[in-house]
C-alpha cells in the first residue's frame, strides 16, 4: 500500500493492489505451511490450487459487488 503512489495508483487502484498482495500471500504462507509440515507434493500443489481459487472467488466477488 506505502508503495502505491509511487506506482501512481488511485484509491481503486491501492485497494486492488492490496487484494492482489492478500492473495499471493494467502497461497504463499499456505503452501509454505504444507511444505514444512512435509507432505508430499501432490498434496502441496492441491493446497496452492485450493488455495488460489478460494483467493480468486474474493477476486471475483470484489469485482462484482463494487463500492
């Protein structure tokens, strides 16, 4: 978000920035987690999938159900 006005976003664009960061995040530290707990791989690519879609339905519903 602090980054934002140097990439000379508006409010619309800060908000979308930061759902972008949320949801890289959210499959990142998930993925992370999966691996660490060792599972196998096939298991650590369902989580990251599961993961980006559950991210990319809030993608979705903040598209449609704007302010």
């Amino acid at each position: 978000m602090a980054v934002s006005p140097f990439l000379g976003l508006g409010p619309g664009g800060t908000a979308w920035l930061g759902l972008a960061v949320a949801l890289v995040e959210q499959v990142g530290w998930a993925t992370a987690a999966i691996v660490r707990a060792g599972a196998p791989r096939r298991v650590v690519a369902a989580t990251g999938v599961v993961n980006l879609l559950l991210g990319l339905v809030i993608v979705a519903a903040k598209a449609v159900i704007q302010h």
